[in-house]
C-alpha cells in the first residue's frame, strides 16, 4: 500500500490483486491515483490515461475522487471529455 504521508501515485505494470490493493489503502485518504487504461479506473483509481483515443487524453473516476475528499477543478473534469461531448465538438 502507500505510504501514509502519500499525497499521490501513478501506476503503471502493476498486477491486478497489487493494485487493488493499493487502490483499496488509498481509497479514503487524500491521495491523487493516476494509472493507465480504463482497468484502472475500473479498479477504483481517480484518473486514467488513455493514450489511445482520439479526442480523449484521460478519464476521470468521480467516484474515487469523492471517497478521497479531494478537490478537483471542474475546468479539469471538462478536459477528460470526449471532444464529440464539447459543445461545438
């Protein structure tokens, strides 16, 4: 698990049963989690990049980001959106 003075952590090649884990530890602490795929939001991580969608740079796990009490500018939320979902897009 993190440490617990953690304040964030990117994952990356991380097996499934360990980064759950770590998700799990992290889950109600203030600790920023970013990771790689839709896996890893699914696994309970806030943020996840997705190298391999157009229009789309990462996706955001909202409900990760209420249970760790972070606050995250909704300008930053907006960038994570499909660029068919903005308005003109």
């Amino acid at each position: 698990p993190p440490p617990a003075d953690c304040d964030a952590f990117i994952a990356g090649g991380w097996q499934e049963g360990p980064l759950r884990e770590a998700l799990a530890a992290a889950a109600t602490r203030p600790v920023l989690t970013i990771g790689f795929g839709p896996e890893f939001c699914a696994a309970g991580g806030q943020f996840c990049v997705l190298p391999h969608l157009p229009g789309a740079r990462f996706a955001a796990n909202r409900e990760a980001i209420t249970a760790s009490r972070l606050t995250v500018n909704p300008r930053l939320l907006q960038l994570g959106r499909p660029r068919s979902e903005e308005p003109g897009g």
